[in-house]
C-alpha cells in the first residue's frame, strides 16, 4: 500500500461496504477484502473487516489493532463504527488509536455516527435515529447488541464534546486543543452541511485525526482525500435470477423479508432446519424448479447471544452455499452484516470489488475469486431503509440492461 491508500477498518460486512462505496463514489479504486491477502493499488480504498461489534472489549480491541497494523502504509486511516453504535464501539477506538499511534504519535479519534441520509443525526450530544433518542428504538432492543444510552459521552466513556458551530479552520483548532486531553472527542451533524464542515477540519488536521463514523461522514471525506472521478469501474447488471439472504434479526429487516414475500409471491423461501442437511434441504426445497428470486431466511432464534448468533451464521451460509450450486444466481443480495461475512467466506470469495449501490445505504459490486467470481453481490445492514428497500432493490437490478451501469 501507499501513501495514497485509504484503509477502512470496519467492524461488520455490511457496514464496510456501505462506507468503502463512498470512496468509489469519489472515483477510488474500492476493494472490500475478505482474507489475509489486501489488495494494492495507487489512490486505492481497502475495507477490513474485524468482525468486532459483538465482542468483548479486550478482544474488540486487539482486532481492530490488528486490522490497523495489516493496512501497512496507508495514508489515511477511518475507522467505520455502526451508525446507531452498536456493539463495542469504545474498544474499537481505543484498539484503533493504540496502532495507528504507532505511525502518528498523538493521534486522536474525531467521533461522530450521523448519517442523515438514512435518518440519523448527533444534535446536542445525543444521538437520534429519525429524531428519537437511540436508545428508544430498534437499536435499544438489539438482541445482541442493544444500545443502552443515546448520548455519546456515555456511549464512549472519556470522550469530549466539541461544538460544532463555527467554520472548518474554527472548528480544526477546537478540535486540536481537545484532543492534547483526551483520546476522543465527539462532535454533532445534524445535516450533510454539517458533516462537510467536518471533514474539511479533519483533512486540515492531517493523519493525526482519526474520523470514526458512518458511511456519512465517510461520504464527506472521499471526495476532499483524493480520488479519480474520470476512470469509474462499475459493475454492469443484469439479474435475472437473485438469491436474498437475511440473517439480521433487526425487525426491519424482517419486516423487508415480509415484504418482498408480500410483493412477489413467486419468491421461494428457505429456512434452515435442524436436523437437515444443506444440500438435502436445498435439493427438496427447489426439486427442479429455478425460480427467478430465492429467499433465504434465518429462523427467528429460540434464543439469544454471540455463540447462537454465529451458529446461526454458519449454517445459514451452508444453506446458501448449496442453493447457490443448484440456482447459479445472477446476484446475491446479504442483508446483515454477521450473515455476509459468513456466506462470502463460505463461498470461498476473497474481496469484493465495490463500484457503485442501488440506493442509500446499499453498495454493489463483484466478488473476486471462489466458484461464484464475478457474481453481482449487493449488502445492506440489518436497520437500514423502509420496508420496501428489498423490493426496491430488486426491481432496479432487474431494470438495468447489460449496457446500462448501475449509478455511474
């Protein structure tokens, strides 16, 4: 890697591809590595993924230390937290912060999750998800990881508030004072105008500000970093047959499952069941049929935590991988994060090349070696869009024609 290389350090799969996207859009060459081997290039985006929202702190810490030391050489580094703050945010930050100081002594984290595209905003220090206080919604009643607080100083104990009002040079010098105290500092966004102010005190501020986000702040960074907006790579789809995997158990998601099944009774659903094997189950469940959508779905759990949740994972992705052999699908859309991880190693796959999204919050791109390489796969986290995002999504994978490209 160069100096010129921006690393993403992610904590779920989704997540790392809705934020690597944001650099593509900016013309980045975007990579979302699955394995050991990073890729390399000139003005390159390389997401990795920890996998460290739902661990303890110490082993959150030491992941996301690790995924930092591996993106030798980058220029920039950015930390990518979920944008309701799930999961073990303060530890990845502390993890991130022990590293990257290896290569930039004092360096401090600039924290702020708003996303206001897809509704959520940090205003006087608390964070909201379409107005309400975090901890009062879907995200509060988390089964994994609920969030237990809504303001950020409580989320990230230690941390700073900095005001965010004033111009970029302003809010630079603020933020530089308070991070000579204190390993964090967290600052509100209410609206996009807010998050530009923002990333233009952090590129002001150097490699010595770490920006912890959302794929909204992330957004504002790609474009000011650098990036070639004149030789774009895009995917061109055309997805006649589609496999949809859901393995969040966030109730929007669900409630997206539901959906699609509403809006297109011909979607044949498949359920893990105990006691069948994968390619038994994918044999009975599809006989000879290819229908033009497949939904694969996770059961809702008999119980909760991170052991039943990566169970869970692992024999969906089995499940997946079989229907995957018998169907040979177009694209595959992984909605929630844990899910794709598992399903994207079980298919052998070692990055994906991430060159656009079908809407907000829901990057596409193609996946890079394994027996499914070249396979349009889309992602998208468990809480994110309305109840019809998934039949969205669909419908404008369908709509695209082998010489039309998806959001150029």
């Amino acid at each position: 890697m160069s100096e010129h290389t921006v690393g993403v350090v992610a904590d779920d799969l989704t997540g790392a591809g809705d934020c690597v996207v944001q650099f593509a859009r900016a013309g980045w060459t975007s990579h979302l590595a699955l394995g050991r081997e990073l890729p390399t290039g000139e003005r390159a985006a390389v997401a990795v993924v920890t996998d460290a929202r739902a661990l303890d702190d110490a082993a959150a810490a030491a992941a996301t230390a690790a995924a930092v030391r591996a993106l030798t050489g980058a220029g920039r580094l950015y930390v990518k937290i979920d944008s309701t703050l799930r999961g073990s945010v303060a530890a990845q930050v502390s993890g991130a912060l022990s590293a990257w100081r290896g290569r930039v002594p004092g360096a401090f984290a600039v924290v702020c999750p708003s996303y206001p595209a897809l509704g959520r905003t940090v205003r006087d220090g608390v964070l909201l998800v379409d107005g309400v206080p975090v901890a009062a919604t879907a995200a509060g009643r988390d089964p994994v990881t609920p969030v237990r607080a809504s303001e950020l100083t409580a989320l990230l104990p230690g941390a700073v508030r900095v005001p965010a009002d004033g111009d970029a040079a302003a809010l630079a010098a603020r933020l530089a004072e308070a991070g000579t105290g204190t390993d964090t500092v967290v600052v509100d966004a209410v609206d996009d105008a807010d998050l530009e102010r923002l990333a233009d005190a952090v590129v002001l501020l150097g490699a010595r500000a770490v920006p912890v986000g959302s794929a909204g702040l992330a957004a504002a960074l790609a474009p000011r970093w650098g990036g070639d907006r004149t030789a774009p790579d895009r995917p061109r789809a055309a997805a006649g047959r589609t496999l949809v995997v859901l393995s969040s158990l966030n109730e929007v998601s669900r409630g997206q499952a539901d959906e699609l099944l509403s809006a297109e009774p011909g979607t044949l659903l498949i359920t893990p069941e105990a006691g069948t094997g994968p390619h038994e189950l994918a044999a009975r469940s599809l006989g000879t049929a290819r229908p033009a959508t497949v939904l694969v779905r996770t059961p809702e759990p008999t119980a909760t935590g991170r052991k039943q949740a990566a169970h869970a994972a692992a024999a969906l992705a089995d499940l997946v991988a079989a229907v995957t052999e018998r169907t040979r699908p177009d694209a595959v859309v992984l909605i929630g994060g844990d899910g794709a991880r598992a399903v994207l190693a079980r298919l052998g796959a070692r990055s994906v090349r991430v060159a656009g999204s079908v809407a907000e919050g829901v990057p596409l791109g193609r996946l890079e070696g394994g027996p499914a390489h070249g396979t349009v796969v889309v992602t998208k986290a468990g809480g994110f869009g309305t109840r019809r995002t998934v039949v969205d999504v669909l419908e404008s994978l369908r709509s695209y024609s082998s010489h039309q490209e998806v959001n150029p």
